[in-house]
C-alpha cells in the first residue's frame, strides 16, 4: 500500500511528515502518482496521511470527516477529541454506507438500521445470521495517520485502524501507517539522536532514512515527500535536490567499509564453528586444554622397572601407550597449540582449527582404547 509517517518535534514545536507516491491496484501500480496528505480542517492546522486499498473508498471517509469537523462546536483550533470523534463518526458512517449497500439488492430492501430492528423477522434466522456476519466482517481498508495542533497549539498524532480504532501516538512523538511502517517504526526506535534534537536538517535526515529503508516493503515507492508542518497552518516541503541529498547519503552509508578495528574486536569474540555453531576463541581453548588434560591422565603408567608388577609383556605394552602417547603429543597437541597461537596472532580462526583439534580428540580415544585392551586400569 504505502508508507506515511508523522514526527512531532518538541524542541522546534513542529510536525514532520515523510512519505511515498505510489498508487497500486490489483492489476497495476504507478509511482509518484498521488500525494498521501489532505487537509482537514479549514484553518489548515489539521491533515491526515493515508494508506489505502482503494483511493475513492478513503476520499469518501476524508469527505465525511471534513464535513463533521466544518459543522463542530470549534471549526477552527479544533480539540483533539473533536478531530477524534470527527474521524471515528466518519468510519462508523463508511461502514453503515457499505452496510446498506450489502442490503439494498434485498428482495425486501431495508436499510442498516431497519435490518437491525426487523432483519431476523422478516428473512429468518439463517439467512438474517449470514448478512449480519457479512456486515460486521465489512472493512474500508483506509488507515489514517491524523496529526495536528490543539486550540493550545499543541501538537498530537493518532492513528486508525482499518475499521475507525483511534490508538493516540503522543507518548512515542510519531506514528507511521502502511505495509512500510514495521520497517520504519524499528529504524526510528533505535535512532537516539532523534527524540531531542532542534536541528532540521539531522530530523529531516532520520525521516528520510526511515521511509527510505521502508521502500524494502511491498508496494512502498521510492518518490518521496516530506513536509513540516507549524501551529499556523503553514507546510513547507522538501525541496526534490534535498531529498536526492539525503537518498546519496543514506546510500553511502549503507555501502561504508566496516573499519578494520571493528571487524578484529569482533573476530576476537566470536567465529563461526561448523559443528558447535557460534563458538569463542576462549571456549576453543578449554576444549583443547581439556584433551590435553584427559591425554595426560591416561599417560600416568606404572613405572617399567617395578619388575613384582610388570612381566615382560606388561612392560612391552607400557612402551606402546607410552609410544603411543609420545606421538600424539609430538603431532596433533603441537598442531593444536600452533593453530591457537596462530588465532591469536591474526584475531582470525584457523580453517584448519576444527581438524586439528578433531584429530587431537580421536588420537586420546584411541589411547584409551590401547590401556582398556592393555589391561591397565584408565
């Protein structure tokens, strides 16, 4: 569908807006094709931004708002909670509007309110149950992003869903709607520098990267709009060369070398091991050291000149573990050792580390094996 998005600034007093051009249909889609804002109020100091399946069914809803607005107790400096009736009285109108076009093909045409009353006695309980499901499953598909000031020209952001629901955004000081706003909302979350800054030029940027890395979403365009919005009802835009500005930048930065620093602080930390998955250099270590330990352990042998407990073949088979043992220290322990020597030197995990180590492992299990066939206790 879209994304739009409303930031207020506390520290100049003014709103931002941010969003794309691009129309879609079922069929089609077209860019830079539609702005997404519309006045609301007659003072100008009311808008709304849009998401919709079908442009007309939202110029119905924007049509009715506008029309309750103009005929409420304050048409100009409107309260909040008269834009918040306004707009939900709008919705509640669409939906019975659709309602009564449900029911007027009806054999005995009645509208909402006379299907409500009399619908379950003249049509029958099956019937009347079916329409009635039909009618409160009904949806105009229109999310509205509202933002504005208050007679005290304070300025509020709320948002609808589909069906009318106002969910007031004032605590997080901006809102977003669309199939790009999950995007946009979890960018703008993890700006800090955002929420207290008075300088347009990095707010401006920030909203720019958020619609930007939005346009990922389905049917999002790149054509860009952003506005700022003050008390007086005066909006000014983005100059088209700004925004380029700022698309080369946020590209830039996207595309910016991770400084080498960074990358050996992370290579000392972690690396990927194929049979432990995410594995520290540290825990490489007490693996190893661990083996180590055990071939020790199992090279600890009666002394060959002990002759009341060794026979002949008792002392040939101490010089084979004992052989045995010799060799895997002279091999797979120096590999081993030189491979974590190697990983500390280039912060970079040996390719060759997992086999080393993996020989290591088999070269103990198999001395083993040699002391339990020896019959020497392990």
């Amino acid at each position: 569908m879209t994304v739009c998005i409303a930031y207020v600034s506390r520290a100049l007093g003014r709103i931002f807006t941010v969003s794309d051009m691009k129309m879609s249909t079922v069929a089609s889609s077209r860019d830079k094709a539609i702005l997404k804002a519309r006045t609301l109020s007659s003072d100008q100091r009311w808008t709304c931004l849009f998401a919709a399946e079908a442009v007309w069914r939202f110029e119905s809803i924007h049509k009715r708002a506008v029309k309750l607005i103009a005929e409420s107790e304050h048409p100009a400096r409107t309260p909040l909670d008269e834009i918040e009736t306004a707009i939900a009285t709008a919705y509640k109108d669409e939906r019975e509007q659709m309602a009564n076009e449900v029911l007027g093909p009806l054999p005995m045409a009645m509208d909402l309110a006379t299907f409500e009353m009399r619908g379950r006695a003249r049509l029958g309980d099956g019937v009347f149950s079916k329409l009635f499901d039909r009618i409160q499953g009904l949806d105009p598909k229109v999310e509205l992003l509202v933002f504005g000031f208050d007679e005290r020209d304070t300025p509020h952001i709320f948002k609808t869903s589909t069906l009318g629901d106002i969910q007031s955004c004032d605590a997080f000081v901006f809102g977003a709607i669309g199939t790009g706003q999950h995007v946009a909302i979890d960018l703008l979350n993890g700006t800090e520098d955002l929420w207290t800054s008075d300088d347009i030029g990095l707010i401006t940027y920030r909203l720019c990267e958020a619609k930007f890395v939005a346009e990922s979403a389905d049917a999002v365009g790149p054509e860009t709009v952003v506005a700022s919005f003050s008390p007086e009802g005066m909006a000014t835009l983005l100059q088209e060369r700004g925004i380029r500005t700022a698309r080369s930048l946020w590209r830039r930065r996207r595309k910016a070398k991770i400084p080498e620093t960074v990358l050996i602080a992370l290579r000392s930390a972690v690396s990927l091991d194929k049979e432990h998955g995410v594995i520290a250099r540290g825990a490489a270590s007490s693996i190893a050291k661990g083996v180590i330990a055990e071939l020790q352990r199992l090279l600890e042998l009666p002394s060959r000149v002990d002759d009341e407990n060794l026979n002949a073949e008792r002392v040939r088979e101490v010089k084979v573990i004992a052989a045995k043992g010799q060799a895997i220290f002279n091999d797979n322990v120096r590999a081993v050792m030189d491979r974590l020597r190697a990983w500390d030197a280039t912060d970079r995990k040996p390719p060759d580390f997992d086999d080393a180590l993996k020989a290591l492992q088999t070269g103990v299990e198999e001395l083993k094996e040699l002391r339990r066939g020896s019959g020497i206790s392990s």
